[in-house]
C-alpha cells in the first residue's frame, strides 16, 4: 500500500477539486428550537449579546456573548444524550472518538416525498431500493436524510400543529437496520431531531434515539445543503465542541465533495 | 362640554418635535404623604386626629392645635369653586407649552381651599369633584372634575396631561402569546387605540387562530422576543418613535421554591423573561418615550408592567416566580425614575393568581384576564400609578400595610 498523500488532497482543496460544502444553519435566536411541554425544562434558545462594538464598553473591539443549549442549531446528538445509551463508554462529546468526527456520507434523497407528506417515514425498502442504485451501505458511514427541510421559513421547518410537531424522520425499522445490519456511524436530518416529528408516538418512542444512541452512534439535525451532496462519494467532518460530559454540541459541518 | 379628541394628524416632518418640559418636581417631604393615596387614585388629605381638622397644603404640624401626629385619610371629594382664572403666560417653560392653563380655588366640603387645576367642564362656581393626581413630575396634584360625568369629559386637554388614555394613542403589547396579552389586545380595541402593536416571540409556535383579532384596523403584529436582544431593539428601530403606551405581558409563571428544584433553568428562564426582559425593552424603548413626552396629543405618556402582588411579598409555593416579580418590581421604580423626565408615567398593575393554566389548582377568587385588562385601562384613563386587582391583590397590601411580617410567615 501506497503511502497516504496528504498534500495532494491539500492540494485538491486548494485547487477547488474538492468542494467543501457547508451543511450548517447560522446560529440565530430566531432559528426554532425543540419544544417541550413546559413542565419539563427547556433547552436555552441562541441569544447573542454585544460586550462591546467599538464603543465605550471597548472602544477598538467587537465581541459577544452567546447562551446556548447542547442541542440548537445544527448538532450533533451524542449518545449519552439519550437513556438507552447512557452507561457506554465514551459516550459523550468530549470523549467522542476523534476518527468518528470525519466520515463517509450516503444521502438518500427523500425530497419529494417529504414535500407531498410532512409525516413521511423513511423505511427499510426505501433504503434497500436506494442500496440497488448506489451500492450497500457501508459500516461506519453517515446516513443522510435528505428532505429540503432546511430550505423552509421558520414555521414551516417547525411545522407544529395542535398535536405537535409534523416533520419526516425514519422508522423504527430502518434505523434498527441501518444500525444493526449496515453498522452506519450514525444517521442525519434537516428536521429539528434525528426522529419524525410524531416519533413519540412509535415503538420505540424515538426509536432514531433510542437505538442509534443504544448502540453507541451518533445523530446529526437540522443539517443544511444536503442537496448538495451526491448520493455517494462526499466526506463529512462534524467535529462537535468539547464540552464535559456534554450530551451534543451545536457544530459546523461540513461536506467534502470531489468536483471530478 | 368638552370638545371630543380628533384623531391626531401625521407630524409635519419639517416641525421641531416638542421637547418635554419637566413639571417643577421639587416638593417638601410632608407632600409626599399625599403621593401613595395619589398614586392609587384615592382623595386623601392630611387630617389632625387632635382636633379633627382636614389640612392642605401638606403640613409638619397642624395649623389650627400644633400637633404633629397628623395622619392621611380618605376625605370627602365635594367642593365648590370660588374662583378660577386662566393663566395666559405662565413663567414655567411646562406650563408656557401648554397655556393657557386654568385653575382655581376649590373650597372644599371637608375644610380647606384648594388651589386646583380645572376641569373645563367646572365653571366658577359650580360643584366639584376633587381628586388627587400624579403629575408629570410624580408629585400630588389637585385636579377637580365635574361633579357628575360631562360629554367627552376624558378628552379635556388638561385632564389628558395628567392621565394617559389610550384613546387614539398607539400601543404596544409586548407578549400577545399570554392571556393577558390577549385580553389587553381586546380591551385597548375598546377604548378606541389609534395603532395596537402586539409583539410575538418564536413565530414558529402557533397561535390559535381567534387569539388575536389581527385582521382588524390598526391591528398589527410585530416581532418581538424578549429573550433576544436584537429582536427587542429591531423593533425599536421600526416603531420606537411610534409607541405611545407600552404595556408588557410577558410572563413567565413556573411553581416551586429554591430547596426542591433540580438545578437553575427555572429561576434563570424567569427572570430572563420578567427581568432581563423588561430591561432590554427598558434600554431599546426608554429613549424614544422619554424624548416623546410632549409630541401633541398622542404624545408617548405611559409605561404598564403587569406585576404579580407577590412582588410585594414572596409566595413560597411560587418563591422562584416572586423573587422573579421583585426584581422586576424595583426595575420598575427606577425606570420610573428615568422616564420622569419626559413625563411618561409607569403604572404598576399588581394582581393576585391569575385565572390561567399555571394556576389551575388555586380556588377561586382569581383574576381573569379581561378584568386585567380592563382595570388597567382604566388606570390609565384615571392617571394612576399603583393599581391593585382582585381581592388577593387587595387583601395583600393591606395586609403588608397592617404588618408585613405577619404576611410574610402567613404565605410560607
């Protein structure tokens, strides 16, 4: 085997041959967070304050504070964030392996169901028809859904209704097959969570967290640009912040695409 | 009879806009006696309980028998005038931008004379109703009113200096997603707005269709979070120069006290909202209400908080929610303090538990929203600045008045 050369994918980069696509949303208040009935406690949303800009609080620089939860924004979901994965090793941000934060990604294209069925489930057949086309999914990989959810305003991309929230999201099935029959990384959403929007009512309730995070993966949410990505071939970097014993983090991520 | 109001013309953009003229705000301590009464919209006038007499102006000691235990009770409001004039040039630089201003002497049915400002409808004399208002600069004013309700009498340009109707003036709500908010909306309809501004945070949670009747005229809704910075002073951008009264009905109601709560998300999400809130709208809307004191009849005139009567006192079963309340409470003051100077009156509205779903295993009595709302249309109609609602409102402040410790060991 040959020796690995860096510099030329370096190079690549440089020369536009591979594309770096950003898969994130910007930060903002306004940008809809999970919402829980308000008895239990609620995720902070993104505030960002001015210290100072170029004022009488610092007259020659700009800066602000942010408050934040783990999970706004684009974030990444570790598995100690949910109870089925709660006594793993290594099973929170800070201690994520860093060889998990770089990855092959599979996108599978379920945009024009999800614009005809908010509710829309991705199951194992429409995997298995996607797996015909492009080849078995491999161990270790991303598993992108890609709905164009991120393209919507804001009340569309929340999209709650008197009886919670519709967005598309996987099946029980398919994650459990994705999870253990294709041993994928983890699996990623333009919507609010890795689960549909009435995944609370399957069995497993949230079956995207209970069993991704059982088995020690990951869940990626409210990605960005996923239409921009090929089925197969792109490279995804996700590297979340290092909090302590943190339950996911708001990151950027970013996709690598070869341009020919 | 007074002249009914005329829907105010749009500012001519090549005029100065009036600048507020301070009201001579310097008074002797013994006035102040007269300010809580004032404040609440009650006729209270020093009495000697020596010799029984009804004193005024504000006295140390009483005139008549010397003694200095003088007390402040309800008196009386009846009168008769005996004599008015209309002053033409007044000296003052408040009273020269507003002349010619009328007053007169009231001889009032309890004791004493008072010299008053007039009604229009009180003609030299005629019969009387005195009250004790606030005025621009905080301080006790007698103003006397027809004795029985005249047409169009609340659109008396000098009443209208010491109250604050909404009648065609513009407001803000702050929080149209609560049931005070709501039922504020309805009630400024009615007393006949000009503009009503209803702030709504998170767009993307919806709203019941009938909550808000935004498909009425002058009904508008506007983004506002009070949780983010930029959202409160965008809007103040847009529309700072336009609000006259500002009513916040943001709340954030959560039970519990501090032993039994698992960490601080409760206590930090309440005051972020009652507290943090208040005061950025305080940083992005003060400004442009203070500067607008004077700007012709739909002049900016009044700031509400919708207050809770446990910032008075603390509830331990919602101890969070009232520590939450008293910061809030003494934000008020000060920014009663701070927009004095452009004579923009801060009514605090403290109620007791609300009708509400945060309340829902309290009996009755409690406070529904439209009485809220009503009673605070009516505060502002009347001028006042402390105003209490309901009977556990009212029974806690007059308790606290009686002794306050005993209410504090009575609520824990």
């Amino acid at each position: 085997m040959s020796a690995i050369d860096l510099g030329a994918f370096a190079a690549a980069i440089i020369q536009g041959e591979i594309e770096i696509i950003d898969l994130t949303h910007t930060l903002a208040p306004e940008f809809p967070t999970i919402v829980l009935p308000p008895e239990f406690g609620q995720s902070s949303p993104v505030r960002i304050e001015t210290i100072s800009r170029y004022d009488a609080d610092g007259p020659a620089w700009y800066w602000n504070n942010i408050t934040l939860g783990e999970h706004t924004g684009t974030h990444l979901d570790a598995p100690v964030h949910w109870v089925t994965g709660k006594d793993l090793p290594d099973n929170s941000v800070d201690t994520m392996p860093t060889r998990s934060m770089i990855a092959p990604a599979c996108v599978v294209d379920c945009s024009a169901q999800a614009a005809a069925d908010a509710d829309f489930l991705l199951g194992v057949p429409a995997l298995q028809a996607w797996e015909a086309t492009h080849g078995t999914i491999a161990g270790g990989s991303w598993v992108l859904m890609r709905t164009d959810w991120s393209k919507r305003g804001p009340i569309a991309f929340a999209n709650i209704g008197p009886d919670g929230p519709h967005t598309p999201g996987p099946d029980a099935d398919a994650i459990r097959w994705l999870v253990e029959e294709r041993g994928v990384l983890g699996f990623g959403t333009e919507t609010i969570g890795t689960d549909a929007g009435q995944g609370g009512h399957f069995n497993p309730p949230y079956p995207a967290h209970h069993y991704l995070h059982g088995a020690g993966r990951y869940g990626l949410q409210c990605l960005a640009n996923l239409d921009r990505l090929p089925p197969t071939g792109s490279l995804v970097v996700a590297a979340p912040l290092k909090i302590r014993r943190g339950s996911g983090s708001p990151l950027r991520v970013l996709g690598l695409v070869a341009t020919r | 009879m007074s002249r009914e109001l005329a829907p105010p013309p749009r500012r001519n953009p090549l005029v100065r806009t009036p600048l507020p003229q301070p009201m001579p705000a310097f008074r002797a301590r013994a006035t102040h006696a007269l300010t809580a009464a004032a404040a609440e919209g009650r006729f209270a006038l020093q009495r000697c309980p020596a010799c029984g007499r009804v004193i005024y102006p504000a006295h140390d000691a009483c005139p008549g028998c010397l003694s200095p235990a003088l007390v402040v009770a309800d008196v009386p409001s009846g009168g008769r005038i005996v004599a008015e004039t209309s002053v033409r040039a007044p000296l003052h630089p408040h009273f020269r931008q507003r002349s010619a201003w009328r007053i007169g002497i009231v001889h009032l049915d309890c004791g004493p004379s008072i010299v008053a400002h007039l009604h229009g409808d009180c003609g030299d004399g005629e019969r009387v109703r005195m009250t004790m208002k606030l005025d621009k600069a905080g301080t006790p004013a007698a103003f006397a009113l027809p004795e029985t309700e005249t047409p169009h009498m609340q659109d008396d340009p000098q009443l209208r200096e010491f109250t604050a109707s909404p009648k065609h003036r513009r407001v803000l709500i702050t929080d149209g997603r609560t049931a005070a908010g709501q039922a504020m909306v309805r009630a400024m309809i009615e007393a006949g707005v000009a503009k009503l501004f209803i702030g709504l945070g998170e767009p993307w949670k919806p709203l019941a269709e009938d909550a808000i009747p935004s498909a009425l005229k002058g009904v508008e809704i506007v983004p506002l979070d009070l949780g983010d910075d930029a959202s409160v002073r965008d809007l103040a951008a847009d529309i700072g120069g336009k609000v006259d009264i500002l009513v916040n009905t943001a709340e954030h109601i959560r039970p519990g006290g501090l032993v039994d709560q698992r960490n601080g998300q409760a206590l930090r999400d309440g005051f972020e909202t009652t507290v943090m809130g208040l005061a950025r709208l305080a940083r992005a809307f003060g400004p442009a209400m203070r500067s607008r004191g004077a700007d012709g009849t739909d002049n900016a005139v009044a700031w509400v908080n919708l207050l809770s009567v446990y910032a008075l006192v603390n509830w331990p079963e919602f101890g969070l929610y009232s520590a939450g309340q008293a910061a809030a409470l003494s934000i008020a003051q000060s920014l009663r303090a701070e927009l004095r100077p452009g004579g923009i009156r801060v009514v605090n509205v403290f109620s007791g538990p609300g009708d509400t779903e945060w309340f829902q295993h309290l009996p009755p009595p409690k406070v529904a929203p439209a009485v809220l709302a009503r009673e605070t249309v009516a505060a502002l109609r009347e001028g006042l600045e402390d105003v209490y609602v309901g009977e556990i409102a009212k029974d806690i402040k007059a308790r606290l008045e009686d002794n306050p410790k005993a209410v504090e060991r009575e609520l824990g």
